[in-house]
C-alpha cells in the first residue's frame, strides 16, 4: 500500500493544476502581448530556446528575459542562467522570469520563486532545477515530498552557474 501511494503522490502533483480550475469560472480577457507573446504563458511547441537553439517542448519549464522590446525564450532556467553568464549580462538590468512548476506555463518573476534542486526531478537544462511560486507554501511541501531535494532562493541559483 505504501508503494502505491508513493507511486500516486507525483501523478497527483502534476493533476492538480488541472483540478484547480474544474468548475471554476474563468475570464477570457486576453493578457498584455509582450513582443507579440501573450504576457504570463510559455508558448510551448511554437518557440525556440535562445540559449540551446532546441525547440521548447517540456511543460512546467521555461524561462523568458525581456530587455526593452526584445524577448527571449528559455527551455529551462539553467539555459536562461547559461545565457546571462555566456553574455555577461546583469539581471538587474533585465525583466526575467519563470514558468512556475506547480502551474505549468504561467510566467513568474524570478524572485517570486524558489528552485528545487533535485536528482529526482529531471530538467530540460539538465541541472535537475525547477522554479515554484514561493507564495504557494503548500504546494512547496507537496513537491518536496515527492521529490527531495534542497530549496535555492534566485541568487544561490545562479551561484551554481
């Protein structure tokens, strides 16, 4: 019995986004473009990592830098990480931001998450991170249990790189 719940409690994780927002209402209000992007969605299957070159495919990763008009797209933060060390960009300069986890595709800024670092959650990146919305304090715990590891604030994950 024991197993099984363990076997069922990462399912359970990924489902519950989708059960969050059974029979609620929602508001079909567009969000603000950026770039032509819609503003708080990663546009998976339609972009390509600026970082990798590879297409962005993985669900509840991505990052996206915007610099003025300009926006680039991230398959993980590790390759959004990759590219302000390999172009020595300052991210205080720069508007970035996260996909949460928990959510699947909604943008967050970069220090409204915290990054789990756990070898048993894979990543795109293949630095085994992945960013919650740190104001999601239940959620947090739940993705813990199913996946052990240690929790980074936004500069001690960027000391890995």
């Amino acid at each position: 019995m024991k197993r099984n719940l363990s076997l069922l409690l990462p399912l359970l994780i990924f489902m519950l986004p989708l059960l969050q927002h059974c029979g609620k209402q929602t508001d079909d209000a567009a969000p603000a473009p950026i770039s032509g992007l819609a503003a708080d969605r990663m546009p998976y299957n339609d972009a390509i990592c600026a970082f990798s070159g590879e297409q962005i495919r993985t669900a509840r990763y991505g990052a996206r830098v915007v610099n003025g008009t300009e926006t680039l797209l991230f398959r993980s933060v590790e390759d959004m990480a990759g590219w302000l060390k390999a172009n020595n960009k300052q991210p205080e300069s720069l508007r970035l931001h996260v996909v949460d986890f928990i959510d699947g595709k909604r943008f967050i800024e970069v220090h409204e998450a915290v990054y789990l670092y756990s070898k048993l959650r894979p990543s795109p990146g293949g630095h085994h991170l992945s960013a919650l919305d740190k104001s999601n304090e239940h959620m947090i715990q739940r993705v813990y249990e199913a996946y052990p590891g240690r929790y980074l604030s936004w500069e001690e994950m960027l000391a890995l790189f």
